[in-house]
C-alpha cells in the first residue's frame, strides 16, 4: 500500500509541472497586460515609463525565461508580488482567502457524500418506482439548471422573500458581540446557500452514476449467490452490492473536486464571498499574472490531492491495486 501511494505521489510532479506550463502561456496569449490595464491609454506616459515598467514586472524577457524564473521561485513558494496596486505578495493574499474557499468545498463535498449514496442506492433498490421517478426528475432539473441561476433563485427566495438566509458574505453585522455558539451559527446560515449551490449538480449527477453501478452489480452471480444462502436483503445491498458499486464511484467523486474549485469564482462573486475563486476573478480582470499564476498553482495542488485521496480510496476499496 505505501509503494502504491509513494508512486502517486511521484507522478504528480510531472503533472504538475505540465499543468504550469501550459497554464503560464495561455494566461499570456490573452489579449492585453498589466501595462494595458494600468495604464490604459494614457498619452502622458512616455514609452520609456512603459518600457520601465516592463523591466520593472520583467515582462520584456522571453516567455521562456520568465517561465524559467518563475518555476525556481515557486519551489521556495514565492509566488511574486501582485502586479496590482497594493504590490502585495502574491502568498499573502492567498492565505487571506484560502481558508474560505476549502471550507465551502469541503462541506460541498461532504454533502455531495452524505446525499448521492443514500439517494443513488435507493433509486437502484426502488427501480422504477414513484421515488425513482421522481428522483430523476430532480437529478435532471440539477443538471439542466446553471449554478448561477440556482444561487439567484435561492438568494430572491430565502433572502429577499423570506429573510430566512443572509444573501451575501460569511459574518453579519456584529458578529464579535456574539458568543461562540451564536458565530458558530452566524457563520453556518452564511454558508447554507454557496455550500448547497456547490453541491447541488454534484448530487444530481453522482447518484444517477452511483445507480447505474448498483443496477449493474445487482446482475452478477455473487448477489444472486449471497441471496441463495439466505442472507438478509439489507446485507446483500450493503455489505456485498454498495462496496462493489462505490468502486468506480470513488473515482468520479475525486474528480469532481476541480468542477467545485472551477465553480468557486462563481458562487463566491454571487454571494459576495472573499474567497480564492474570487480574487482570481478580480486578477483576471487586472491581468494580474503572478496573482493568475499562484491561484492555478495552488487549485492544481488540491485537485491532485483530491485525486490522490480518490486513489488512496479506491485502493483500500479493491484488495487488487494494492497488490
């Protein structure tokens, strides 16, 4: 088992590697830069100021050599400084809104846990019943429906209509003055709708997945062979069905992690949250590339280990990896 996870664990560096190449160039090839978005069009600013800058930024080398540069910073984690106007470094303004993104897309991912088994397994024990029917009729609105129009539907229903959820932000007004069980509160109806926004597609489309696989181990000789000797019908479905079936689940599951990354500059500008996805929204806009740049890097490194974790998983899932 640890030579398995220690080969995983080598092979990530190439993607990783590959994952910055490739990502360093598209940013550039994008129509315009730094110098465009801060000076604009300027008739003032002479072009030895402009020339300057690009010294300045070292956007006047070959992209080859600022790639080169960038990568021997990146093992020391320096990610530069932002080429915008507060000239943060680039590793600050990450710290400052990792934490909030990895807490939405865990819950998100909890939820997807806790909601598309149960939902995936009963639908294959209730094949073509009233609840599979109507299950699919909610797993195809969650497909169809675009996460942004959930987040707004959600946001007039629960905030505007109702006053039941804030609409925006993590904290309210006066959060400090509250006592520890009221903040732990607070923070949770803020995070009620992003979370379920997050997690919503995910449901829809990993338990249709999941019932697939059940149906499909339902058909094999060993359940009809574990029914034969008598065993309950609960532990046929639990024991020998749900533990085969959740094998290729495992691995849809691991990569749905870069979708609620992916989805984070959405539903964190939706719901006014001041979180990665955010602000590598705002560094697209500036043509922030070291900003670009250390959110990509950071978002490959938690898709991979997500996939690592997905690996690690299957492994102690299915006795045959890890031999």
């Amino acid at each position: 088992m640890g030579i398995y996870i220690l080969k995983r664990i080598f092979f990530m560096i190439p993607i990783l590697i590959g994952i910055t190449l490739i990502s360093f160039f598209v940013i550039h090839l994008a129509p315009g830069n730094p110098l465009t978005e801060q000076l604009g069009l300027n008739p003032k600013v002479s072009a030895a100021s402009r020339l300057m800058l690009a010294k300045l930024y070292g956007l006047n080398k070959p992209l080859l050599t600022q790639y080169a540069g960038w990568l021997k910073r990146i093992v020391t984690l320096n990610f530069g400084v932002s080429f915008t106007a507060n000239h943060e470094p680039v590793i600050t303004e990450i710290k400052r809104t990792i934490g909030i993104t990895i807490i939405i897309n865990s819950l998100a991912m909890l939820f997807i846990f806790l909601f598309s088994i149960p939902l995936g397994v009963m639908s294959a024990v209730k094949h073509d019943s009233f609840f599979d029917k109507f299950t699919t009729v909610l797993v195809f609105i969650g497909f169809a429906a675009p996460s942004f129009w959930v987040a707004l539907l959600l946001i007039i229903f629960f905030g505007i209509d109702l006053h039941i959820l804030p609409i925006g932000g993590i904290t309210s007004m006066g959060y400090n003055f509250l006592p520890w069980w009221g903040k732990i509160a607070n923070i949770a109806k803020h995070l009620a709708m992003p979370v379920f926004v997050a997690g919503f597609g995910g449901i829809a489309g990993l338990s249709r997945y999941l019932k697939g696989n059940m149906l499909e181990v339902y058909g094999q000789d060993y359940i009809m062979t574990a029914r034969a000797k008598g065993l309950k019908e609960r532990i046929v479905i639990y024991r020998h069905a749900m533990k085969n079936a959740l094998i290729p689940f495992i691995t849809i599951l691991g990569l749905s992690v870069p979708g609620l990354i992916g989805g984070s500059v959405i539903i964190e500008t939706i719901f006014d949250i001041n979180g990665m996805g955010r602000l590598f929204y705002q560094s697209v806009l500036a043509r922030d590339y070291p900003t670009i740049m250390g959110i990509l890097v950071i978002g490959a490194v938690l898709t991979l280990i997500g996939n690592l974790l997905a690996d690690i998983a299957y492994a102690l899932v299915d006795p045959r990896l890890r031999k």
